[in-house]
C-alpha cells in the first residue's frame, strides 16, 4: 500500500504580513534605543597624524587633544562630560583645544557646571579655548537677537587657567621654538575677525587656528592657517549609510566631519560630545561622539 504524502502547509498571507510587522517593530525599536540611548554615550577616539609646515623637531610627537560641542544642559548631564574630561585626561595629552558649544542655552549655572567640569582636564602645555555660537546665545545664521556677554566664560577660564582665545593668539614654547595657537570668534556672532586674531603672529611661524565653525575657513583668504580645527557640525548627528548627513548646520556642505584638504591648509571638524535639546537633536546614530587626538608631525 503506497504510503499517503501530507498535503504541505501553505504559509498564509497573513502570517508573512504578521512576521514583517514584527520584524520592522524589533528593527525601529533597536534603531531607537541606539539612537537615543547607546550612540549618543558611546565616545569614539579618533588618532590622526597632523602634519605642519615649518614645525620644530621639539613639537613633533607632541599629543594634541581636540574636542567640541560640550552642550552641557538637560539632555547632556555631568556625569556624561565628567566621563569624558577625566577620558581626555588619560589619554596623556601635551596640549588640549576646544572649540566651543559649552551649553545649549544661556544660563550662567550651566556656565559655572560647566568650568568646573573643564578643571578636570590635565596636560602640561596648556589648554585652549574658543566659543560657538550657542556660547553668545545665537540658536541659528539669521536669528536676530541680543548677543549674551562671553565676559562669564572669559573671566571663568581665566580663574581655571584655561587660555580663552577670543580673536586673539598665544604661542606654545618648546626648547626656545614656538607654535601658535590663533582663536576666532564665531562666525554666527558676527564675531570672526582673522585680521585681531592674526595680528601678533610671525609670518614665518607655524600656526593652528581653532574655530567654532568650519565655514569660517572661507574668512581665512590671505591668512595662512597650517590646520584650522573645527566643531558646530556634530557630524550631522545622524548620518544614514550610503548618504550621509541629511541634516547639517553649515553652508559648506563637504565639511561635516573629519580631516579635510581646504584652499589654505588642513581642515579638521569634530563631531563634538553633546547633543541638542529638541527632539531630532537628541539623536545620534552613525555618528558617535568624538574624542580626536593629534600627533603633531613636521611637514616634509
């Protein structure tokens, strides 16, 4: 007696919707909790080689640590940047750069938190300073609005021995040899004056400038700036694979993030540490926050 085969069971239409349902509600859901709780905690350290023009043997090998875009408020706490000044600390650095972004909105208790968390950062040859835009107060390009005092964060960095470079410049002596630190204003503030900022630098000397945002570089026609080191993109805070950043904060679209080639030198951008406080900007994903440290090398 032949043996009766069982009829095969069809999968239903519904069963497949069921399943694609399910699928895309676990997927949404990882994508949710990496975007709002794991990425944006999640501090990548990224080591770049830094060539410089003119650059004495002294310097070469020196360790250069850049940050950005603190944003200390609500939605980017204490602990958080505790962590990662006491990150930077550990990574030994000689010289460490900021380039402003200290807090999302104007408040001097987020002013003084935020000193006080910079204070934890150790290096021997000095820390430096810059403000963005949310420093003065200014959300965006063309809002028209009272510009806040830097006077809080001035006379702060100072107590903290923090060089604050508003438009202006200090050099770094090593062995009798000097490297220039130049600080702009931000560019959003109306505040970037190269020709201040420039003013005591020797022609001959080799130079980093530190500002907030990287469309600035466009202001720096006739200065030579060996590596200009930038933050305010925060990388797009979202970048989609195969597309990047849909959303960035700069006209010059090509610089979101990383180490550039610009018409009058080397262009770095910072992801930055923190986050903005509305919905979207609370987000990260792709785009971790970001520790940068420079090896200063002498340009062949």
């Amino acid at each position: 007696m032949a043996e009766q085969q069982r009829p095969e069971k069809k999968i239903g239409r519904r069963r497949i919707l069921k399943g694609l349902f399910y699928g895309a509600a676990g997927g949404t859901l990882a994508l949710l909790l990496d975007g709002f709780f794991i990425e944006p905690q999640w501090v990548q350290t990224v080591r770049v080689n830094l060539p410089l023009a003119g650059l004495d043997p002294a310097f070469a090998g020196k360790r250069l640590v850049h940050i950005s875009d603190l944003h200390c408020s609500d939605v980017v706490g204490e602990p958080f940047l505790v962590r990662c000044m006491d990150r930077v600390s550990a990574l030994a650095p000689d010289i460490v750069v900021i380039t402003g972004d200290y807090i999302t909105n104007h408040d001097s208790r987020r002013i003084k938190t935020v000193l006080k968390i910079l204070e934890r950062i150790s290096c021997p040859l000095g820390v430096y300073a810059v403000f963005g835009n949310h420093d003065y107060g200014i959300w965006g390009p063309d809002q028209q609005i009272v510009r806040h005092s830097l006077s809080p964060f001035l006379d702060g960095m100072a107590a903290g021995n923090i060089h604050a470079l508003h438009n202006s410049s200090a050099p770094i002596t090593l062995s009798g040899q000097r490297l220039w630190m130049v600080g702009l204003g931000d560019l959003w503030a109306n505040d970037c004056l190269p020709a201040q900022a420039f003013l005591n630098v020797p022609p001959d000397e080799p130079r980093l400038v530190l500002v907030h945002n990287p469309d600035a570089v466009d202001c720096l026609a006739g200065y030579r700036a060996d590596a200009a080191l930038c933050g305010h993109t925060h990388g797009g805070q979202v970048r989609i694979p195969f597309y990047g950043a849909p959303v960035l904060p700069i006209r010059n679209r090509q610089y979101s993030a990383g180490l550039y080639h610009a018409d009058n030198g080397l262009l770095y951008v910072n992801r930055g540490l923190g986050r903005l406080a509305s919905a979207r900007g609370r987000v990260r994903f792709n785009c971790r926050p970001e520790i940068t440290v420079f090896t200063l090398q002498m340009r062949q």
